[in-house]
C-alpha cells in the first residue's frame, strides 16, 4: 500500500522506524526503503551489527535519534533529581536511581575529549557519529537557537582516528546501565521482533 503511494506520486519516499534486519529485508523486497530510522549514540551501539549492517547491504540510508543519549551526553541529567517530575525519561531504567549516575560517570570521557578539543561533549558525541559512515544522519532534538547552532557545528569537528576508536573501546555495545525503553515500548519492540 505505501508502494503504491510512491507510485502515485503522493509520498516521495518510504522509511521505517526501528525496524529489526529481518523487517528491513522483507519491506525493502516488495519497495525500495529509503530510510531507517532508529537510536543510535554512543549509550545505543547495538544496532551496528543488526540493522545499520542491513541498511548498508540494501543501501538504505541510517537516521540516528537520541544521539546524545537522551540527554546523557550532555551533562544536564546527573542524578534522578535532574529530571522534571512529568519527564518521560523516569519511565527509562538508564534514568533511575543507581543507573543514572553510573552512565553519567560513563559519559566522562566525551567530556575529556570534548576540552582537549575545544568543543562541547555533544559536539563530540555527533562527531563520532557523523564519523560513522556518510550513511548515518544524527538528529538530535533541540528547542533552543543556541544548542542548534551547537550542534550544527560539530559537522566541522572530524574526530581522529584514534579518538574514534578510542571512543568505540569505551562505549562497546551494552554498556549503558538499564533499558532504552521502559516496559510498554520495549514490549512493543519484542512483539516485532518476534514477527520476524
């Protein structure tokens, strides 16, 4: 049916949120996918060998959300304390008590390289992203002038090599403390996958 749409002229192109390698295989066989789009920073590696894998054997272009780590890899959320009361990273176990402070300790070292380089530590974290691959587009949410402009410029940032790598070592896959999701969403992500 979204096929048809494109046939029609009336959708341009067709893309898909958080769609596991097997999903992506089958939508992509009956119409071309453009896009996937799923969580990817440096607390969320897990679709490397999954899905940004696929995307690059189809060439389906990656969009990164939440590549600051909803919110961790920018020092503003420390402790449970940091989050309003109707935030809705509290229903996230990386936020609770325990976990929270864990991944802020977590996140030190973004900020180590982030002073070495003159930058901030999102402009580092998008910077290792965009150092990823051309594939992978980061988009982080922001409602400030002033954090756009902050994150725009770390398009200028080309991260070494070696801080790359170094950056790969110290964030592998599985190393944020807690879930992504709370309970009802991850639910949701397991009922797909277990379409697959």
């Amino acid at each position: 049916a979204m096929g048809e749409l494109v046939r029609s002229g009336k959708v341009r192109y067709l893309g898909l949120s958080e769609a596991s390698p097997a999903t992506l295989r089958r939508a992509h066989a009956v119409h071309p996918i453009t896009a996937l789009q799923s969580e990817y920073s440096l607390f969320t590696r897990e679709h490397e060998a999954g899905a940004l894998a696929a995307c690059r054997e189809l060439g389906i272009g990656f969009v990164a959300y939440s590549p600051l780590g909803r919110g961790l890899l920018t020092g503003r959320f420390r402790r449970p304390e940091d989050l309003a009361a109707d935030d809705w990273r509290h229903s996230s176990s990386r936020f609770h008590a325990g976990n929270i402070e864990a991944n802020a300790e977590l996140a030190r070292p973004v900020f180590e390289v982030a002073g070495a380089r003159g930058a901030t530590a999102p402009q580092v974290a998008l910077a290792w992203l965009l150092a990823k691959g051309e594939d992978v587009v980061p988009i982080p949410g922001t409602r400030r002038r002033a954090r756009l402009e902050e994150n725009l410029a770390a398009a200028e940032l080309r991260l070494s090599p070696e801080e790359v790598a170094r950056l790969d070592t110290l964030f592998p896959p599985g190393a944020a403390r807690g879930e992504r999701y709370g309970a009802a969403a991850a639910a949701l992500l397991d009922a797909q996958a277990a379409l697959d």
